[in-house]
C-alpha cells in the first residue's frame, strides 16, 4: 500500500514539473561561411527592426534583424570588406526546415549597396511566430511576391558562384 502511494506521490512530481513554464529558447539560425565553417547565431541581444509588409492582402507588422547583421556576425565580407572581382558573384542560399530554398545576392543585403530591407523575423503583430512559421522567417516587405519569404528558417550559406 505504502508503494502505491509513493508511485502516485512520484507521478504527481513529475506532472508538475513538467507543467512548469519553459523558458522560450532563443531563436538561432546556422550560418555556413564561404569556408565552410558553420555557426550558430542567436538574434538575442542585436539590433531590432520593425516593418510592414502585406501579407495575404493584409498590412501586417513584423519584428526581427537584418540578415546582414546576421551574416556580419559570421564574419561574412560586407560593407568595405565586399569588393574585388569576386565580391558580387557572392550569394546566400536560405534553407527552410522543410527543404525549401531561395537565394538572395550579396547585394541585396548590403547597405552600401541597396536601402532594401531583408528581415529575419521572429515576431509578427507583436506575437512570437508560430510552429507553421516560425521561429524564424525572412521577410522582404518590398517584394511584391512573398516566394522567399522562407519559412521556419533553419541555416543561411554563403556562397561563391563559379
């Protein structure tokens, strides 16, 4: 009898703990440098940005950083560091939990080269992302079509074309 007790006392235990509230992780992406070494990055603690973008004919808030901060962490050649013959054959290959890709030059995340904004996103009207979408999503608010806003983003490689 005294058993009992003790596996019902142990079970009860353990429920509770596990109702205990997690601590939400941070968001992280895995960047791949163009040598090879992988990285990752958690948005924690970087400079924050909000834009509206238009989304299933909605206008719709989204919060996050810049994919160039991102990729600046990972020591990636921006800014004055992004010249010589090579620099604009370079590009970011963007990889979805699902396998879903989309590319985006070099170029097109440089501020020294283009005012356009590519948000990696952990927050929409104010909320975290949910499962469907997040934790992370790209987002290019400028865009006409949302094709590369890739979803459930998982790891950023930076590549050379050849």
């Amino acid at each position: 009898m005294a058993l009992g007790k003790l596996v019902k006392a142990a079970i009860l235990a353990a429920l509770v703990v596990c109702a205990q509230p997690v601590a939400a992780q941070s968001p992280a992406v895995e960047v791949v440098g163009l040598d090879g070494k992988s990285v990752k990055i958690s948005i924690d603690g970087m400079t924050r940005h909000v834009v509206t973008a238009t989304q299933g004919g909605a206008r719709v808030e989204f919060e996050g950083v810049m994919m160039r901060d991102v990729l600046g962490k990972a020591d990636t050649p921006l800014g004055e560091k992004l010249h010589g013959p090579e620099a604009l054959t370079t590009y970011v290959l963007a990889t979805a939990r699902d396998g879903y890709k989309a590319v985006f030059a070099i170029a097109e995340l440089d501020a020294s080269f283009t005012d356009g904004v590519v948000m990696i996103a952990d927050r929409r009207d104010g909320k975290r992302l949910d499962e469907k979408t997040g934790p992370l999503q790209i987002v290019t608010p400028d865009e006409k079509r949302a094709g590369r806003w890739v979803r459930q983003l998982m790891k950023l490689e930076v590549r050379q074309a050849k």
